[in-house]
C-alpha cells in the first residue's frame, strides 16, 4: 500500500488532483485510515492511474474517462477510441486552417499596419438571390451537425429520383446564434421543381462572397450588416449561405468559395411632428 504523497511522486500527479479524483468518483483511495483520515493506494491503481492520464492526454474529459473506465466490452472501447481519434483529426486539421489563417493575418499587418484589414476586405452588392428548387431539412441543430442533416438530403436523392445541381446551402432562421443549438434549414438544389420541398424564389438581398473556412464565416456577416445600417437598409428574411467551392471540389479551405445572402429592404423613414 502506497500513502497518497507516495503515490502522488509514482503516478506524476498532484495530491490536489487525486483528491478531486477521489470526489468525483474517478480513482478513490483503497483505503482510508478512519482515525487518522490518512489514504492508501493499491500497486494494481498505479495502471489506472496511469490509463487515466493516458485517456486525458487523448483529450477525453473526466467525465468521459469515468464512463471509459466503467466499460468492459472490447468492441465498444474499440469505437470510443477510434471516435476520439477522429475528432483529434479534425481538431488538427482545424488546427492547420487557424494556423494559415494567422500567417495570412500577420503578413497583411505587416504590409499595410492594420490589424483589421482582413474585415474591409469583403464588397457588399445589392442583388437577387438565385430562384431554387430545394429538398431541406430543418431542425434544432449544432454547426458540427450539419453534415448529418445533409447525409439524410443526399439519401433522398435516388430515392425520389431528383437531380441535383450542386447548388447546396443553409439558411438560419433564430434571432441568436447558438454554435450548439439553433434553428437551421439545411437544402440541397434540385431541378424537378414539382418535387422539391421549398422553392425559394429570387428576392432582393446584401450579398458578399467569404473567401476560406467556415470557422471565419461571422466576418462577412459582420460585413453585410454593416453595410446594411450605414446604407438603410433592414431585414426582409432568414439569411442564407450558399456553398459554391467547398471541399469536395478537392479544395483547400483557403480556396472554398461561400455566399452570404442577407434578405432586405429599404427602412422606413419616421417623421417627427
């Protein structure tokens, strides 16, 4: 049996963490002296401390290893695993945008001593959105859920036997945006009008095309909105974003292409009498 200031130097970990551990229910001690309150650890606990650190180092959060730990079955910590190793992809590869994202940005500083010259860069034009044939799914929706709603778009498509045109895009229908909860319309353009779920016709809107990731899309809203009040304007409807270059062009994120449609009209002048 170990004391904890003992097992504390074995495992790398400090007592403030073991006695979290302990209070939460992650690793209790297998022994407490009831007279002196002193804890004792077991060798067998120096590998599951040890697994512990291990799963945190995957980047699964206490909560997450709690339930790791109470999991007996190969298969199921077999696909625990291989989904952590997914999303540490696809944080790295997040990570890799951010990264040139930041070069870019300190290369513009450079060159023209404006810290937010990447904000001016977007031309706001009043235009018609394109009339579209849609199938949609709308639904109370997280950002990293969208290619779920889409999955269940595409699986339509042979069955009701429409043509799609590669025009694909969302529209957003809450007053707050919500990364992890909101009201959010995903669509796909089909041809066959007479078998599309929404047809979205043409109507005046702020237009502006982002350049790039979807993680800096707030910018060009930024844009259209500023636009907007310094030149009258109001909104008319649900903004939308139609994607035009996107990564299954075998693109870049730097070279995907979006447009961001903001729904419009002139504001009402109130006279003062």
């Amino acid at each position: 049996m170990f004391q904890i200031g003992e097992f504390s130097k074995i495992c790398q970990v400090s007592v403030k963490t073991l006695h979290h551990y302990d209070k939460i229910g992650l690793l209790a001690p297998a022994e407490v002296d009831p007279r002196t309150g002193y804890r004792y650890y077991q060798l067998e606990q120096i590998n599951t401390m040890n697994y512990i650190q291990r799963l945190k180092r995957y980047g699964f959060s206490l909560d997450e290893i709690q339930s790791i730990l109470a999991i007996s079955d190969h298969n199921e910590l077999r696909l625990r695993l291989r989904q952590q190793k997914e999303r540490l992809k696809h944080e790295q590869q997040e990570m890799a945008i951010i990264l040139n994202e930041l070069q870019k940005h300190i290369s513009i500083f450079e060159r023209t001593g404006d810290i937010m010259t990447y904000q001016k860069s977007y031309v706001v034009e009043v235009k018609n959105s394109p009339a579209m044939n849609v199938l949609t799914n709308r639904a109370i929706m997280g950002v990293d859920e969208f290619g779920k709603y889409y999955g269940t778009l595409f699986e339509r498509v042979p069955k009701e036997q429409v043509t799609p045109t590669g025009l694909n895009g969302a529209r957003y229908y809450d007053e707050e945006f919500n990364h992890e909860s909101s009201d959010v319309e995903v669509f796909i353009g089909i041809k066959e009008k007479e078998k599309a779920d929404v047809v979205m016709e043409p109507c005046e809107c702020a237009m502006t095309v982002h350049h790039g990731g979807y993680s800096t899309l707030s910018e060009a809203y930024g844009a259209v909105v500023s636009w907007m009040i310094e030149n009258g304007y109001e909104y008319a409807g649900a903004p939308f974003d139609l994607y035009i270059k996107t990564q299954f062009d075998s693109l870049s994120p730097e070279d995907w292409e979006t447009e961001v449609y903001f729904p419009i009209r002139k504001k009402q002048m109130t006279t003062v009498n």
